[in-house]
C-alpha cells in the first residue's frame, strides 16, 4: 500500500509525464536494450522504430500517476497489456529490468527535476503497479497451462495447409505436432508465432488474430504481405511466412490470448466492421455466429481497396445467402468495372455515417471493428457522432494500444 505522500509526489509528476513521456519511454528502450539485448528476442522491433511501443508505454505510465490512489480504474489495461505479456513470454524477472531502466530515463530526462524524492516515490510505486501486473500474468499463465487442450510457453504447430486468400492476404492452417488436443479460444483472439529467420541476429514474435470459429482441430491465421512502403521497411515476418513457409513446416505458437472478443452471452444485434486485413478477427467472430447462434442479426461490412486484395468474399457471401439473418456490405476506396459488378458491393470510397445508419437501423447494437488506425478513427468517431453508447463500442489495435479519440 502506498503511503499518501508516496500518492501525492507521484500525482504531481502527471503534467511532466504528460509532456515529457515519450522522451522518457524513448530514452528508456535505447538504455535497456543497449544494456539488454537479449530482450530483443521479445519486444517488436518494428514498433520501437515507429514510435508505437514508446507510445503506448508514455500512455500506460501516464495513465497510472493520474490513477496511483485507484489502480481498480486501469485495471481493463492491465488486463489488456497482461494478455499480450503472456503471450509474449514476459516473465516475472523482467520486470526488475524494466523498473532499473524506467527510474533511469525519467532521472536522465528530466534531470535536476527528478529530486531524489520523486525518483524514491517512482521507484515505490512501480513496485506496486509491477506486482499488480505479475500478479495478472501468473493467473493467466495458469489458467492457459492447465486448460484442456492448453499449454505453456510456445508449442510446435505444423502447417497443415496454405491457402491464398486475395494478392496480399494468405492462410495458414496449423495443427500440434504433437497430435493433442488444443485449447478453446474466443472469437477475437490471437495467438503469437515466433520465428528465427536465417540472417536474423534475434527471434521474431509477431501476434495474428485467428481467423476462423473456434471449435476445431486447427488454428488458422490470415496474414498479409506487409510491403515496402516511404515510411516503413517491408515486413520481415509477413514476408517470410509467405515466401519461405510451407505446408508441412513447422511453427512455433503460444496459447490464445486476447480481451477483444465476441459477447455471446445475449442476442442483441452484432455490426462487424472491418478494413483491410482486419478482417481476420472479425471473420471468427462472424463464422461463430453462423454456427452458434445463427438466430442473432448479424451486419457484416467490409472496407478494402478493390477486388484484388479483399480476401474472404465468397466464403462470406455464402454465409449471407445460407443465412437470412446475416447482411453483407462491401466498400471498395477503388473499384474496378469487374467489382463493381460483385454481389454485395455497397458503396465507392470510404465508410461514413450516412451510410451505416442507411444499412444499421439499431444504433443499440454491439458495434465490432479493426482495421488500420486510420479506419478505426473514422468508424469510431462515427459511432461516436452517431450516440453509439461506448460500452457497445469494440475495437482492436494490431500492435500496441493507440488512442482512436484524437
């Protein structure tokens, strides 16, 4: 328990945190890493040379100063970061790590005004948020083992089989080497496959939400060739697993994980959104709701840049003709003659309110969505406008925790 000056000092560093965050988040990896490299193994070095990670974290110790007398408040974040934690690998001895090098950067940063009161009330209060985090990941990683079908750390999957889903999107179907069972998961979520890429000095992680109903003998993930564009490299894992993995290879996973899922305990009407390759966890949720409860009104639209590299369309175009209570919508930014010919192409351009609530009547029902962050700010600022109450609001981000209200 934190003592009311402890609270005090460390409310009074919110404005500082507000302003010099991602200088200290920023400082804080190039130490750590410099100091740690075999930390590299685990944390994304893509989103380190974006920005995202040192982003997210800035938001994440931000948010808990302004909330360090009521952490019950973050605890949804913590949940959220926890699963992605334990998907990764993190263990209770890395936490030590990261709390020397946090301490560190906001001293090295902010200098004389990092007194030596605050760095002691810091160093404090990390050790109670730190605890707060074990203590969620030992759980989860408990609960994972002992599942049926459940393991722990990463286990052997083949690659029983590889589908091309459009130009940029492929499928891989895997089944444990092993031959035992696997765990249930929710509609939603992901699982993280590790890779050591030959000329790859360190181990790739990289998460992918499982694009199919649960229920089966195998997972399958849906991953898009992430090409080279002005602002980034071409994506080192997605392009592996395409050009370089086949069928009966074998990949590495760790168990489900995920706190965006499909609410299945109602029937109140489901509106899946999605954009892009963001289709793949709004695939599983919308493949669970034909088989499992195929009396809920289901909307399903999907955004994409044409016909070539919208993946799933006859298969989701079947759900809809074999179920009167799923509704099909396709956007397309630029169409080709050929699809705008396609069944179910709705609209040119981009996804805006006017056209939701011209095919959603209910605004009352539960709204789901991923894409890129750009899509997501438009749907979410949409429902917003609309009056969408939030709690019927779900969105997952691919990569760290963003902000969608700015």
């Amino acid at each position: 328990m934190l003592s009311e000056k402890t609270i005090e000092i460390i409310k009074s560093t919110v404005p500082v945190l507000e302003k010099y965050g991602e200088q200290i988040t920023k400082h804080f990896y190039q130490t750590m890493f410099a100091n740690h490299p075999e930390l590299l193994n685990i944390f994304n070095h893509v989103n380190q040379k974006e920005g995202k990670q040192q982003k997210a974290l800035a938001a994440s110790v931000y948010a808990a100063a302004q909330h360090i007398d009521n952490l019950e408040v973050i605890l949804p974040v913590v949940k959220r970061i926890a699963h992605k934690h334990r998907s990764l690998g993190i263990k209770p001895e890395h936490y030590p790590i990261v709390g020397k090098y946090l301490l560190m950067a906001i001293k090295d940063v902010l200098g004389d005004a990092a007194t030596d009161e605050i760095i002691e009330a810091w160093k404090e209060a990390y050790g109670v948020i730190a605890d707060v985090f074990i203590q969620v990941e030992a759980e989860m990683y408990k609960e994972t083992e002992e599942a049926e079908g459940g393991w722990k750390d990463f286990r052997k999957f083949v690659v029983a089989k590889k589908v091309k889903e459009s130009d940029v999107i492929t499928s891989f179907y895997l089944t444990p080497e092993d031959g035992g069972a696997i765990s249930e998961f929710l509609p939603g979520q992901y699982v993280s496959v590790k890779l050591n890429i030959p000329g790859e000095e360190y181990t790739h992680i990289r998460q992918y939400s499982l694009s199919d109903a649960p229920g089966k003998d195998y997972y399958r993930i849906s991953v898009k060739r992430e090409a080279a564009t002005e602002q980034k490299p071409a994506g080192i894992v997605s392009n592996y697993l395409h050009d370089h993995i086949q069928e009966g290879d074998i990949l590495e996973l760790s168990a489900p994980a995920g706190d965006f899922t499909l609410t299945m305990t109602d029937d109140t009407p489901v509106v899946l959104i999605s954009g892009g390759v963001g289709i793949t966890p709004m695939l599983s949720m919308l493949n669970t709701l034909a088989e499992r409860q195929a009396e809920r009104k289901v909307t399903f639209i999907h955004a994409a840049i044409n016909g070539k590299v919208h993946a799933f369309h006859e298969h989701v175009s079947k759900l809809a003709k074999e179920n009167k209570n799923i509704s099909y919508y396709v956007c397309y930014q630029s169409p080709s003659e050929e699809d705008r010919q396609k069944q179910h192409f709705a609209k040119e351009g981009f996804i805006d309110l006017e056209w939701v609530q011209s095919i959603v009547k209910d605004k009352n029902a539960d709204f789901y969505f991923c894409g890129p962050v750009p899509f997501m700010k438009t749907v979410y600022h949409a429902l917003k406008e609309w009056g969408v109450p939030e709690e019927r609001i779900h969105f997952e981000f691919f990569g760290p925790m963003g902000d969608l209200t700015k």
